[in-house]
C-alpha cells in the first residue's frame, strides 16, 4: 500500500517568512535485499575491505587497456565501413548493370556489405545487418551478402522513381511499428540524387531487411555443416586406408571457400571488364 508521509520544515527566516514542503515517499515497493538474490554479484562492504587490502581492483589496467584497445579498433572498423559504404553508392549504377552476374558469381554475391544499407525506429532500435556469435570462445560474424542487398532493392518498396528517369534505391530508413509511420532516404544511381520518401510500410522495410540477413545466416552455417560433413568423411577413408589416423583428426580436413573477395576488388574487376569489352 502506497504511504504518504507528511514531513513539515519550517523555516526560521524572518524576511522571507514561513516555507511548508511536502514530500512523499513512495514505500510501497519494499528496500530490494540484494544478498538474498539468486544472481547477486555486489560486492559487501566487508568483501570490499578485503579486497582493498589485498591491492586487487574490480578492473585491472589489463583489461582496461583491452578495452581501450577494441574500442580503437572499434573506431577504425566505423571508419572503414563508411568508406565502403561512399565507395558502393558511387559506385551503384555500375553495380546494378551487373546485378545478375554478381547474384551469379559466389565470391561477388557472398561480400558483406552490412554497412551498406541502415534502419531502425521506435521500440525497436537500431536494426543491425551483422550479428555476432560466440561458439565456444570463436566469434563470428555473419553480415547481409551483397546478393541479398540487390535482391531486397529488386522490391517496389525499396524502389523510387527519380526525376532523373532512373530509379533509385532506399539506403536507409526509420520509423516507429505501432504507427507504421517512416522515413527513408534513396540514392539514385545515375544522377546520385538523394531522395526522401515518406509513409511507406515500416514493418515491410524491417521485414525485408531481416529476411534478407536471416538467409544468410543460415547460408553460411549450412556451409559450415556441409564441409564438416565433407571433412568427416574424407578423415575415415583416410582412417580406412590405414593412413595416419593417430596423429590426423577430421579437423584437419576442413576446409574453406578461400580468400574471400571484397568489395573493392569486386568494383576494379568491373571497371576493368567494361573498360575491355568498351575497347574491343
Ligand atoms: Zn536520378
């Protein structure tokens, strides 16, 4: 039960007269008894003392200086990411001429480009197109695949049409999911001209999005499970044949798609095959 307790001050002061305030105290939700918490982690007072005493801090300078370290490298990945992310816009007209062959084309199709498109809003946050996991100490990474970019750009609702005649691509939106209210922002590959656009589906640019990053999600984790597969079976024929099998495990047969293609290459290598075919 909520309690109001009345407290009265008087003040003494003969100019300014005679001041009442009133204060109340909500005491309905008890002091909380941190101690008896199941997932309690404060530290007591006595625990405190101890722990002084014998010269040891909740954050040692080693973690701090890890964290300093993440946070630089942190700084650098933001800069990096908008630098590839004015890379592709400049760069949109000549990507979307090849939208098919670089759906075609794995080591095109398969380059993270989760910087490349933003969205959040109410309620819900900032939507990220990267997520990262933690499996068994080893963090990965899994971001939107440029295939999955210039298939959620094939929709109407992330399409405009410019004054230009061309049309242009949404590259960020936000909104709120209990209005269904938004606003997003286009570029146009031709002209470059950046559009707004206005009240179109919120929930069908998040679902897009999501859809889009989910697939690739599960693409790289079936890639995953398909080479281990491979490497399971390659390791007991090689145990059947009677090769070394004490000192080889199936890890050693796992293998990867190699070095991976990145978006800057991907652009000098169209650059070039336009300039080629141009020439002929
Ligand atoms: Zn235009």
């Amino acid at each position: 039960m909520q309690q109001a307790r009345r407290l009265c001050c008087a003040n003494s002061m003969p100019l300014t007269g005679v001041f009442m305030v009133t204060i109340h105290i909500d005491d309905s939700n008890p002091f909380p008894n941190f101690p008896v918490e199941p997932e309690n982690r404060r530290e007591s007072f006595a625990d405190f003392c101890k722990r002084e005493a014998a010269g040891l801090r909740l954050e040692s300078d080693e973690m701090e200086q890890e964290n300093r370290e993440q946070e630089e490298l942190n700084a650098l990945q933001k800069r990096c990411s908008e630098r590839k992310s004015a890379l592709l816009y400049n760069n949109l007209d000549l990507i979307l001429r090849h939208r098919e062959e670089i759906i075609a084309t794995p080591r095109y199709a398969n380059i993270d480009v989760q910087y490349a498109i933003k969205g959040g809003g109410l309620y819900v946050g900032h939507l990220s197109a990267v997520r990262h996991f933690n499996f068994v100490g080893t963090l990965v990474s899994i971001g939107l695949k440029l295939s999955s970019l210039l298939e959620i750009w094939d929709n109407e609702l992330f399409k405009v049409e410019c004054k230009c005649g061309d049309t242009a691509v949404i590259r960020s939106f936000s909104g709120s999911p209990l209005s269904g209210e938004s606003m997003a922002t286009a570029i146009c590959p031709k002209c470059k001209r950046e559009i707004r656009v206005k009240n179109r589906s919120f929930g069908g640019y998040c679902g897009l999005m999501s859809i889009g990053h989910e697939r690739d999600i599960e693409k790289v984790v079936k890639s995953i499970i398909a080479k281990w597969t491979l490497a399971e079976v390659a390791y007991e024929k090689n145990a059947a044949e009677g090769k070394d099998a004490k000192w080889r495990k199936a890890g050693r047969e796992l293998h990867d798609d190699g070095e991976p293609c990145n978006l800057e290459t991907m652009i000098n290598e169209l650059k070039l095959k336009e300039f080629q075919l141009a020439s002929r």
